[in-house]
C-alpha cells in the first residue's frame, strides 16, 4: 500500500533529522553492510581520510576505500580481514598518514552482520596527554631529587663550614692542608651538584630582576670562549630591540653556560654554536596543546649548534637529572636539568628542535620585564674580615648536627646563643621570657609548624623581631612565584661559615 502524503512528509522529515543528527557528530562515521560495502556516511568521515565524492558513495567497498588510502600515502596496520573479526566496541589507532596523524577507531557489529565504524583524529588530543604525562614525570622527578638535595644540604653546611676552620688549624702543615683542601673541593662539588637539584626541583629561590638579555649573552659568551676551545665557532645573532626578561641574571647565565657545554661536546670534531635573541608573544592557540605554557608576552634565547643532534627515542628524557648519553666521567647528567627547572620556575618555556646529524636548536622562552631598566648588581658578595658580634641569637633547626655546628660557629663569632629543634620548643623558650635579638630558624620542619610559622607567632609576641631562615629546601613556605617573599631573609644551605658570618651581620645591622 502506497503512503500517503501525510505518511510520506512525516517519513522525510525523519530522514532529515537523521542526516542531521549524523553530519553534527564531531567524529567520523561510516556504516557498511554485511558484504563491507558503504550504507552511510557523515561529511567528517570524508574529512578525516580526503576521500573524493566520486569515490565515496553509497555502495562503494571496503577494499576500494583502503586501496585509495594506499595509492595517496596513507598507511594502514589493518586488512579487511581483521576490520571483520574485530569484537564488539575494539577500539584501535589504526591509520597513521604521512604527517603523522592518529585515527582512532571503534567498530560495533550490527543485527544483519553489518558494522558501524566511529572514525575520530586524536592526534592533537595524544599530543597532549603525553606532554601532559611528561610534565608530571618531571614534577615527581622534581619533588624526589628536591627532598633528596634537603638532606644532603644539612650534612655539607656541616662539612663546608667546619673545614674552614679546620683549614685555618692546619695551614702550617702542608700535608694536612692538602688534605683539608680536598676534602674542601669534594664539598663544593657536592653542594654544586645539589644547588643544580634543586633548580630543576623548582625549589631553589630565584631573585629575579629585569634583565637586560644581549647584553647578559655578550657578557657570558666572553667567559665561554677559552671554555669551549678554539675548535667552536662562536656566533650572535641578536636582535637590538629584544625585551629585557624578567629572570635571575646568575641563573640564566649558569644555563647558557650549561647548554653551550652541551653543545660543545655534540660537535667533537668542532663546529658552530650561535646565540639568537628575539621577541614572540606565545598567543591562547600556542597554548592550547601545551599543559606548562602560559600565553603572554616572551623574550626567546636560541642556542644553535652544528652538532650529531638527538635522536627522537630519547629527546624526552634529555632534561631528566642525570640521564646522559655522555660516556661515564664525562658529565652529571645534571646540566640539561638545571636549565629546565630555572626555565620552568622562572614561569617560562622551553623547546628543543633537533634531527640527528643536523644539529640541535633550543629555545628558552623567558618572561617579558616591562621595567627595562637594566640595572645590573655590583655586590660581590665578599669580604676580607668576618664580621662578628655580640647579640644574643635564637637557633632553631631540627638536624641536631647542623644545629650544633651553627651553635659552635656563633659562638666562635662572638654571639650568645639560646636553640630549639623545633617551633614548640622555640616558642616555650619566648613565653619564659628568654631575650634574643635575632631568630635563625630553618624553614622546613618537623611537629606541625614550620618555620615561616614559627616567625608569624615571634613577631605577634615580640614586635620587630629580626628575622632570618635557612634552608636547604622550600616548599613554597616563604618562596612563591619562583621568588623570595617581600621583606623574607634567606641563608640558603649548604653555606660556609664565612656566608653565615656575613648574613647574620647584615640582618642584625
């Protein structure tokens, strides 16, 4: 019985909403029958593998699609044979073409032995959830070797600092003065090693300051010169009207200098190494597939070299701590490390363009200054007598080794000394009504107070109260932003008896 107009409006208006319905469905979809041949097919699914409207019509086979797929360069890892046998909801990542697209596709099995197939290019979305699982791989690695670098700190602010004393013990007694000299050196190496942890841990307190870039890289590439040998051609390439960079000038300096050792030992037989400098806003589009990059304004620091590049399997673990692909005594594996950590926690980016035997370009995307006023710090830090006195000081640090060497250190300096090993101990010794005029106290401790804590409770006792922390590692306690906090005093460990000296005097004064 034939329908009637009214049955056959209604039968077309359902036909409508269901083209609809499939051509506003974000993935690709293509339903075959029981002989793998085209039933429907939505505007995506042409989209995604480029097939022409001549070939792809209702009817058309499976084999004739793939066979297209095949002559334009795309590759499959699936025959028909396998599309058929495939269960119920198997999703696979199937096809990739040559510019290295994934296609996602899950395949349900109809009541007439036909199947229904779901098409979606993921490839942006995989991009980013592995750059996502890279990014907290490195935060964990972070959180690791930062803890790891705490400890250490304690035990070489103990060793770097009585040395010293010891030094001065021996100095008329050659063989002992050697040995104290070493045992110096094997300290600073140590305490070097774990200042570079902490940068990649983003735990190490940054002074960041509006920095003037070309002028810092001209600088830095004088130094460089008899560093890197005369097999390396040096080269600038900077841009006069680079922003000045809102960064720690010692920091970025220490990550040239790390990247152009690096490069130096990529080009054994000599080459190249070329310093850029330019400006790039990074705009929501850049930052939209990246999980660690903030849209805004950058300056870029481009380290070029000639050298053997790096290859794709390892070119995500270059910036791991002490992964290295030098041979053994030929580098921590920390450098890369240290780099990546000041980057990050100086709120930048960083990227690595490189293919094996063509060299290695790495861009460090450091934050806009909008002071511009280039002033550069005059302070070396030094002096020829130690300074001493005769205040009163309150030392509080849990590590009975450290407290007991910053005691006997104090006391060798002419201060009068009170300690605690923790903020309640601390704080029963201020209701008692001991006097001090200055509190030492470390910043990362046990029993439910730490030290930031610790000082809030002094000064709402004792007004003014002279303030200044130690620490061998900060978990955002008086460090935010990749920075110290306004007004915040910090000895950062491990320190030398010298550093501790100097900073107890200017905190006092």
């Amino acid at each position: 019985m034939p329908l009637s107009s009214s049955e056959r409006d209604e039968a077309q208006i359902t036909s409508d909403r269901f083209r609809a319905a499939i051509d506003g469905m974000p993935f690709g979809l293509c339903v075959f029958d029981r002989e793998q041949r085209v039933v429907i097919f939505n505007d995506r699914f042409r989209e995604i593998y480029g097939y022409s409207k001549e070939l792809l019509k209702a009817g058309v086979s499976v084999s004739s699609l793939l066979e297209d797929l095949g002559k334009r360069g795309i590759a499959r890892d699936i025959t028909i044979e396998e599309l058929r046998d495939l269960p119920i909801g198997k999703r696979r990542h199937t096809l990739a073409d040559v510019k290295g697209r994934i296609i996602s596709i899950e395949r349900i099995k109809t009541a007439d032995g036909g199947w229904v197939a779901t098409h979606e290019d993921i490839t942006e979305r995989k991009a980013a959830e592995d750059q996502l699982r890279q990014v907290q791989k490195m935060d964990a690695i972070g959180r690791l070797t930062g803890g790891l670098a705490h400890d250490f700190n304690n035990i070489l602010t103990v060793i770097l600092g009585t040395i010293e004393t010891l030094a001065l013990g021996v100095a008329d007694r050659p063989v002992l003065a050697a040995i104290t000299k070493m045992i110096d050196d094997a300290a600073t190496r140590g305490a070097s090693l774990t200042r570079q942890l902490l940068v990649f841990s983003r735990h190490q307190a940054l002074t960041p300051r509006d920095v003037d870039v070309n002028s810092l890289i001209t600088e830095t590439v004088k130094l460089l010169r008899p560093t890197l040998g005369e097999q390396v051609e040096i080269g600038l390439h900077l841009e006069p009207d680079t922003w000045h960079a809102l960064v720690d000038p010692s920091q970025l300096s220490a990550a040239l200098l790390n990247l152009a050792i690096n490069a130096r030992d990529a080009m054994p037989g000599g080459g190249k190494l070329v310093f850029e400098t330019g400006n790039v806003v990074l705009d929501e589009a850049y930052a939209a597939g990246k999980p660690d990059v903030e849209p805004g304004f950058y300056t870029v620091v481009a380290i070029r070299d000639t050298g053997t590049g790096i290859s794709a399997d390892i070119r995500e673990r270059i910036f791991e701590p002490f992964f290295t692909t030098k041979e053994i005594g030929r580098g921590t594996g920390l450098g890369l490390s240290m780099v990546y950590g000041f980057v990050k926690q100086s709120h930048g980016h960083i990227r690595v363009d490189s293919k094996v035997g063509s060299g290695t370009t790495i861009k460090l995307y450091l934050p806009r200054s909008v002071e511009q006023d280039g002033r550069a710090s005059t302070d070396d830090g030094q002096s020829a007598a130690l300074p001493t006195g005769t205040e009163t000081i309150l030392v509080v640090e849990d590590d009975e080794l450290v407290r007991n060497y910053v005691l006997m250190q104090l006391r060798n300096l002419g201060y009068a000394t009170v300690s605690a090993r923790n903020a309640a101990a601390a704080l029963d010794l201020v209701e008692s009504g001991v006097g001090f005029d200055l509190l030492f106290t470390d910043v990362i401790m046990p029993g439910g107070m730490n030290g930031r804590q610790l000082a809030d409770e002094i000064k709402k006792r004792r007004p003014g109260m002279k303030i200044l922390y130690t620490s061998g590692y900060d978990e955002n306690v008086i460090v935010h932003d990749g920075r110290l906090d306004p007004g915040v005093e910090l000895l950062a460990k491990p320190y030398r008896n010298s550093e501790l000296a100097r900073k107890i005097r200017e905190v006092l004064d």
